[in-house]
C-alpha cells in the first residue's frame, strides 16, 4: 500500500504544479478522470503499451481516499479502479457502484469487458447487458495457438470464443479488434472465416 499512497502523493503535487496560481485563485480544473489499477489485469499482452503494474489487491479505501484528494481540485471528478481490463475482480459490481457514488457524474463502462470474467462467471454477461452495452471489443491475433502467444496465456483464444457466446446470449455484439503484425497476417483468414 505504501507504493499506491507515495504515487498518489506524487500525482498530487504534480497537479498542484501544473498552475499553482489558478489553485491559489481557488479556480479548478473542468474536469480530472483518475484509474487507478486496483485488481491488475489476467493478460500480459504483447502489444499493451501500459505493462504488468504491480497493483495485485488495493482495498476500496484506495479510491475513496483518492476521490477525497483529488475532488477540491475539480468540478467534475471521475474515479475507474482499472485502466486495462475492467471488472478483474469477484466484487467488480460493488466496485462500479462505489466508482459511480465517487464520480461526478455516471461512469462510461465503454465497450469492453473482461474476456477472462465472461468465461468463468455465470452472472457477468447478464450484468453487462443491464448496463445497457450493445457492443463489446474482443482482440484476437489469428488462431489458439497465435492468440495465446500474443496474450501471453494458454487457454486464451478458448476463453475468448466462449466470451463471444455468452456475449450473444445476452444481446450483445462482439465487436472484433485484431493487430497484425508481418508474424501474424497470414492468421487473417482464421480470423475472418471465425466471423463468418
């Protein structure tokens, strides 16, 4: 935690650096969306430009005390606990709730989801579908064996075609994403006939 509570500290006196007398005039920023990482991400992706950060497990205490820092500074604050792959926790619903009660205003939760969530949780495609999401992204590189080495997980690209049933069982559609790369283009075509 003392690494999470230093960084946070950081952040503050940067954002109290960045116009020192705008704070002292007692104007504030439009807006400040902060993400914190707070569960990690199942994924060591190849082509993530964010990395592996080593925030395994922070408490919710975490994000109010960020909202409590970072809320003078603001008229509009928006707090998200993950900046990779959201919902990476057994309470993601509780945690959204809190993010929503931190916030200024409602949270986008975009189109994306928790591939690793969708395929081990019953309950979890329902909830997205009670959000309101009609598209959800999905990122493939080609067929099992080129999709697990680009997520850097065996079992990947299995999880990843189970996500897009349940996500259809639950009117949602998966919308495909794929980076391509000279080891990968001759995958495309596993790709599109799997579309087909």
């Amino acid at each position: 935690m003392k690494t999470n509570s230093l960084y946070m500290d950081k952040l503050l006196f940067e954002l109290t650096q960045l116009d020192s007398n705008a704070i002292k005039d007692n104007k504030k920023f439009k807006e400040i969306t902060i993400c914190l990482d707070m569960h990690g991400c199942p994924n060591r992706c190849r082509h993530c430009w964010l990395g592996a950060t080593p925030n395994g497990n922070m408490p919710f205490s975490e994000l109010e005390s960020t909202a409590e820092q970072f809320g003078p500074f603001t008229d509009c604050l928006q707090i998200y606990d993950w900046y990779r792959e959201p919902d990476f926790t057994e309470k993601y619903r509780e945690q959204f709730e809190l993010c929503n009660r931190l916030s200024d205003r409602p949270l986008d939760h975009f189109e994306v989801a928790s591939f690793w969530r969708l395929a081990r949780d019953g309950g979890y495609g329902k909830w997205l579908a009670s959000l309101g999401l009609k598209k959800i992204q999905l990122t493939l590189f080609g067929d099992a064996r080129t999709t697990d080495f680009y997520i850097g997980r065996k079992g990947a690209y299995r999880e990843l075609l189970k996500a897009m049933d349940i996500l259809m069982e639950n009117k949602i559609s998966p919308r495909i994403q794929v980076f391509v790369s000279r080891n990968n283009i001759d995958q495309l075509g596993h790709i599109e006939n799997l579309i087909k």
